[in-house]
C-alpha cells in the first residue's frame, strides 16, 4: 500500500497523509500528480507509513552545522591547506546537509530549515548573495566561487580578511559586511535555493533561512573610506531586490515558508530603525504574496514598541520568540500579539546543554493556546542550536547521573516534537515521565551544592575588591622591578599545537604514554617556546601553554562542579571549534593548577614569564552554565577559585600573571537598561582575582573581538595593570575611544596584527599600526603585541610575523630616542 503527503485545500500549514482510495473519495492519483482527490493537492508520493503523524506543529530556528566529529571543520582544513578538492570538501558539506534534513524529518519536525549550513558564516554567506565584496579582493562579477568567498573570511597573502565580531551575546563570531553608497549590490550566490532543491529532492520540504534585510544592514559597517555617519539604512532599496530575485526562484521552486532572521529587533533601537522594518516588508509583500513568512527573534526579550512593529509588518505570517532568554516576551503576547497569525514559541533552549522541563514547558504552552489558538501555536527552539552541542549520543564516557540532566541538539529536537505532540494529544507519557526524574534528580544531587563555597561567595559582596595602591603608582614600582624597555613586546598566550604535540596529550590522556614521558616531552616544548622568543628578542615571555587543550576547558578539568565531553563541540567561528566545560555545581580549587608549568618556564630564562590564567567571567561564558542559580554567583566561585591560583603564582616567584578576560564584553545583555548591573559583577569578580598581590606582580589581561568602545569605562574600572587587546582586524576602531578624550593611564597593547589569518604582515605595516596608536597614547603605556593567542597558527607563519613586530618595535624606539 502507498500513502500520499497531501496539502489539504492549498493551505500550506496542513500537511496530511491521506490513501488515495480511503475516506470515501475516489481518485486517481499518478506520480506526477496530475491529479488528485477534491480538495486535495498532490505533493509527493512516499512510503507508508510516515515517521509521524506530521501535522504536529514543530520547528528548528537552524542546527549546527559543523557535525557530530567535526567533519566539516577537518574537511575546511584540509582543503585550506591543499590536501583536498572543492569537490571533496562539497561532499562533505552535501552528506552533513543531508543527515540533517533526514534526522529533523524522521523526528517528525514539521518546519525544517534550510539555508542554515555555511562553509564560514551565516553573515558572509548574505553578503556573498548580495555581491557585496569589498573591492580588495577583485572579485570580477559572477557567482561567487571559494577563492573569494574565503578570502574574505581569513584573507590571502595579499589582502586581509574582513573584520569578525561577536555574534550578539554569543562567543560565535561573524564576518561585518562592508558597505557603503557606492557598493554595487547583485544575486551572486545562489546557495539558499540550491539547498532548498537539494533538500526537495531527498523528499525534505524545508523552510529556507535568511539574515533579514534590516538585521543586515544593522549589522554591518561603513566601509573604509565611507564616512562614520553613513546611514547603512539607506542601502535598503538596494538589497531589497536581490531579497526579491532569491523569494522568486524559491516560489518557483516549490517553498511555501521563508523564514528572515531578525535578532536585532531584540535591541534598543530608535524609530528610524524600526521604521526600515515596516518598510522592508512592505517592500518585500508582493514578491512574498503565495508564501508564508515568517520573522524569527532570538536571545532576548522584544522591547514594547518593537513588539509592536514586528507583529504589525504586512505580510508577514507568523513569529519567533525566545521564550527561555525573553520570558517577558509571554506578557506582551498574552496582551496584544495579532489573531490569525502563528506564534512559533521557542521553549526549547537553544544556547544551552540542560534537558528541557517538559512539563514546565507543556504548561507554558497551553497557556498561549488560549491566546493564539490550537491551529496556529508551533513548538520551537529559543534561537539556532548552532550554539549547543550536536549529539549526546556521543558521550559514552560521560558520567551517567549527569548524562541524564542534559539535552544537545539532536536531542532538544526530539523535545521540541515531543512538546508538538504533547499538545495535539499525543503524550509520551514514558518520556514525560523519564524526564521528570532527572529533572527531579537534578536538584537533590548531593554533588550539585557545596555550602562552604556558597557560604565564600557570600561573604563577597562586603566590598569592592580593589587594589589599595592606585595603577599609576603600582607601574612606577612593576618598572624598577621589570626594567622593560618602551614599547615592551609580548603575546597573548599561546603558541602553535602541532599534531605531535596533539598526540602527546592525546596519548597521556588515554594512559597510553606515563606521566614522566608527558612531562618531558611538554618541558621539551616549554623550552623551544623560551628559546624562540628569546631568539626574537621578546621582552615578556609565555610559556607556549603546550598542556592546554583549551583555554576555558583546561582549568574546568581541575575545578571541582565541572563535568566534560568527548565531542561536545560548539562553533565559534570558521573552522574553529571549541568544547565548553558543563558547570553543573558549585565551583571550588582543589589544588594548584598552573604553578608548576609556570615556574618550569621562569626557570629556563631571566626574562620575565607571564603566569597566564583564564579569568572568572570569560570561564563562565564559555561554558555551559547551571541554570538553576543567578549566574553572578557561580561567576563569584570561580573568582575565588582563581584568586587562590593567581596567589599561589606569585608565591612562585611568577611577578607577571595575566589574567585572560576575553569574554567580558560577549556576556553583555542586549538590552542597555540591564548593563549596569551585569558589568558591575563582572568587574568585580576581575578585581576578586587579584586583590591580594603585591604592587610589584603586573597583572595583566586580555579581550577579544567585539565593540569594547561603549565599555571602556568599566574596562577602566577592572583596575589591570595592562590591558591587551584586539584592534587589527576593526581597522583601529578602538583607538577612536581615546581620540575621544578618554584617559587611560594603565599600560595598554592594541593587537599589532591579526592571528585569525594566514596572512603575515610586513614590518612597515606593523610599524604604521604602532605609530597610529602612539597618536592618541602615551609612549611609556604601550605595548606591542599580536590581536590574540598564536594556537592556531602554524610555526611557518608565527616566526617571520613575531620577527617583523619585534623589528618594528625596535624601529620606532630608535626613532623616538633620536627625536629627544
């Protein structure tokens, strides 16, 4: 017998299974479809029966996209490096897109995206199907091919990458467009309606994702040479066709959903800006007529009037709200969301690892039933499960009792259905039921609560924390000590993790090597750290951190309330991936962490050896955090846990202890009413770190990529004796905070030249970067150094870049001794 996937009176939403024969209409329907019961329309053709009755009402915002091991990040690699074909790679790309589609399909997911998998970023994807490539990369028209496309990702040996920034509050990043009144826009990618037919063709309907036209725009930047002020809304008339040309090829293509992306709504935006939102959907609304749109919002509550202009824009079909992150969001729909429209209601966390309380969530659900109506209420994610782990399944040696209280993706979509299901009558009771009793055993687990850490971190909020002397002053002393030279030379952290390395740590995990052949063979890389910087002339060295797998996973291992995966990945740009720790209890310091390798390292050079840690705030946002406590106070146990480390260093005779805070801007609300109060526990839990030091220990710390202009203030107040910080990729944008008037009076260092590409920049170009940031900083605060840590590169590229910055370096201090 074959079933039929019918849509019932042309209406898009209702899918059914119908036998062509049953229900008392008789019809001959053929394969082709040319005809079909009254009433009904002939889809396609498939096996009975179906995975699920598919009028379930689910939906996924998007998926990672990188796979269950990484194969698109090893497929990227290889093919960056020479060792595969575009064919190879597209292979890859073509079975991870294809084992998604089918795993969302056979959960019984209704809305299914596509247009979600990237080979970079989502971002740079729109801008490749806009045709918006800087001129640089002189790109001769067409459709975009690799050569472009990843150029301007990580740039080429001739031109530099396009700036990357945070993704909104998340540690993914993406690619700025840049944009400007003289970009000639045009459809040079086709690859939304590619994957949409590639799906069709395995028997998949999906629901092709876009950045919305306005979020865009938004997000993008004035191009160099474009003035600060140009109004990046005004190039809405000009992308809006292309928008038009893409919609048109999908209607002909079969689509009856389109989904627009516009997480910017969730800012605090002022009327000309929602104003481009009515316009850009009342200038979409013909070339949508026949399709049912739908706008997503995602990572926070939707502000009042923006509320209201979204679920006013003509045209538009139904909805996307985070409902985990923007819980207020519920008032505003239970008081005026729109009737006849859909509210796709995201109850399902999509930013971290914890099952989901189903029963919580049923309850919620039934509840916006009584407001939007049975028919039209869809179940889905919060935002994108790019920003969780792929599949539990993967974790065979994660400890059960744990294993029980998490969900990543793959699994947060069989929730979501389960939901769907749930509210069409179809309760899993045994599921229901399993999933009460971890939540249940969630929280009466002994191991959860620690009440002398609780009891510590308490006792905290007495006082600010800060250093007694003032950071002039302590400077004046840190110098006698160092004797560091003007312009003192250094970098973040880490250097190249080369496949012997890999294996070392790989070998002595899986206690394959003894722990006196581990410790040789990293001392042994120690020393070729030591020797290269020396060589290179570096004025404050770091040990390599050879020992590290990662800078947030490193310390969580020997942290107490920690919990790892085998292959718990998360995106966080490109290829780039990194394995979040699950912080599940309260945190605590069992013993010293990184007091031996340090001191290892300070032995083998008279220079000074930075201590390098990974700060409390930048720990938690990297990581996957308990939800059942505010998550200033977990951050505060963590303080207290590097607080003893940083102590134990300078007892070590360690004088330079950098505190990495890379992700203190990433965890920055989106809304401006709530900064404040994040940022005050923020710094605090800093300063908690290194109150109890000594004037004569430089305590350092280091940010990566974002916007840090509007913080500067509360950078200040961290009270760091240096700051180092990204600046290469933005085109100096932070230098124009102290163009502006701000005084910083600690020692600073603007990333000299950017790590996150191949690329390696000339002496003379470093030495321009330098001379632009001596322009508006005092000579004896500032430091040379690269944007971040050097993990990622390779030894060919690190040696000739570290030799060009120290030259430059030793260039302009001649030059400014002559001019005495």
């Amino acid at each position: 017998m074959q079933r039929f996937l019918l849509r019932e009176g042309g209406d898009a939403d209702r899918l059914c299974w119908r036998d062509s024969c049953r229900e008392g209409r008789e019809a001959s329907v053929n394969e082709e479809g040319n005809k079909s019961p009254p009433g009904l329309i002939f889809i396609r053709k498939l096996p009975f029966p179906p995975p699920f009755y598919r009028t379930m009402a689910s939906h996924i915002v998007g998926y990672p996209r990188m796979g269950p091991k990484r194969e698109l990040k090893f497929a990227l690699e290889s093919f960056w490096d020479g060792k595969s074909s575009a064919d190879d790679l597209q292979k890859v790309a073509t079975d991870l897109r294809s084992s998604i589609w089918k795993q969302m399909a056979d959960a019984g997911i209704k809305y299914i995206p596509s247009n979600t998998f990237s080979y970079y970023d989502q971002v740079l994807d729109t801008t490749a199907m806009l045709g918006a490539v800087p001129s640089r990369y002189n790109w001769n028209g067409g459709e975009i091919g690799f050569d472009t496309y990843f150029s301007m990702a990580r740039g080429n040996a001739s031109v530099p990458a396009m700036e990357m920034t945070k993704w909104f509050d998340t540690n993914y990043h993406f690619i700025v467009p840049e944009l400007g009144p003289d970009v000639k826009f045009s459809y040079a990618s086709h690859k939304a309606v590619t994957e949409y037919k590639e799906a069709k063709a395995l028997g998949v309907d999906t629901v092709p994702v876009f950045v919305g036209p306005v979020s865009y725009l938004l997000l993008s930047k004035p191009a160099k040479g474009v003035e600060k002020t140009f109004d990046l809304l005004s190039l809405l008339d000009k992308i809006l066709p292309i928008y038009k040309e893409v919609i048109a090829e999908l209607k002909e293509a079969g689509a009856t959903w389109i989904q627009f992306d516009e997480a910017n709504l969730v800012k605090d935006l002022e009327a000309y800006q929602l104003e481009a939102f009515t316009k850009a959907y009342s200038g979409l609304q013909s070339a949508c007529s026949g399709l049912n749109v739908l706008v997503a919002t995602y990572f926070a509550d939707v502000p009042a009037e923006a509320f209201k202009t979204l679920t006013s824009l003509p045209g538009v079909a139904g909805f996307t709200f985070d409902l985990v992150r923007g819980a207020k969001t519920l008032d505003l729909i239970k008081s005026s969301f729109p009737s006849g429209k859909y509210l796709f209601a995201g109850v399902v966390d999509g930013r971290n690892i914890w099952a989901n309380d189903l029963t919580g969530s049923l309850s919620v659900l039934e509840s916006l039933e009584g407001v939007v109506g049975k028919d039209k209420l869809v179940v889905s994610t919060s935002c994108s499960l790019l920003h969780t782990a792929v599949d539990l399944v993967n974790e065979t040696k994660l400890d059960d009792e744990i294993k029980s209280w998490l969900a990543f993706a793959a699994q947060k979509v069989v929730e979501v259905n389960a939901l769907a299901k749930a509210l069409a009558g179809k309760k899993d009771e045994a599921y229901f039921s399993a999933n009460a009793a971890a939540q249940a055993s969630r929280k009466s687990s002994p191991r959860v609560t620690n009440e002398a850490v609780q009891k510590a971190a308490a006792a905290l909020r007495g006082s600010d924390h800060r250093r007694a002397t003032n950071v002039s002053s302590r400077l004046d002393v840190q110098q006698k000590k160092l004797n560091l030279p003007i312009l003192p030379t250094t970098t973040i952290g880490s250097f190249p993790q080369t496949i012997e390395l890999r294996r070392v740590r790989r070998e002595y995990k899986a206690k394959k090597i003894s722990e006196e052949e581990y410790v040789k063979a990293i001392k042994e890389e120690i020393s070729k750290v030591v020797q290269l910087q020396e060589e290179l002339d570096i004025d404050v060295l770091v040990h390599g951190e050879p020992e590290r797998n990662d800078m947030v996973e490193y310390f969580g291992e020997q942290l107490s309330g920690f919990a790892f995966t085998a292959n718990g990945w998360v995106q966080s740009y490109g290829s780039r991936c990194v394995k979040p720790p699950i912080i599940y209890g309260d945190v605590s310091r069992p013993k010293a962490m990184t007091v031996f390798w340090s001191s290892l390292a300070q032995e083998m050079t008279k220079r000074p050896m930075k201590g390098m840690l990974t700060g409390p705030v930048t720990i938690l946002n990297w990581s996957f955090v308990r939800n059942d406590q505010p998550r200033f106070e977990t951050c505060y146990q963590i303080a207290l846990a590097i607080k003893d480390e940083v102590e134990d260093l300078e007892k070590a005779g360690i004088t330079v202890i950098q505190i990495d805070e890379a992700a203190l801007r990433e965890g920055l609300p989106l809304r401006k009413a709530e900064h404040a109060f994040y940022l005050d526990w923020a710094v605090h839990s800093f300063r908690i770190t290194n109150v109890g030091v000594a004037d004569t220990t430089q305590i350092h710390t280091h940010m990566c990529y974002s916007n840090f202009n509007d913080i500067i203030h509360s950078i200040i107040n961290m009270d760091a004796d240096v700051i180092t910080i990204e600046n290469s990729r933005s085109d100096e944008k932070l230098l124009s905070v102290f163009r502006e008037g701000v005084k910083y009076g600690a020692g600073i260092g603007p990333g000299v030249y950017d790590i996150h590409s191949p690329r390696i920049p000339s002496m003379e170009e470093i030495a321009d970067r330098i001379n632009k940031m001596l322009a508006v900083l005092e000579t004896n605060i500032l430091w040379v150094n690269p944007d971040c840590g050097l993990k990622t590169r390779k030894y060919g590229e690190v040696k000739p870049a570290l030799l060009n910055m120290v030259m430059a370096a030793k260039k302009l201090r001649a030059e400014l001794a002559s001019a005495k």
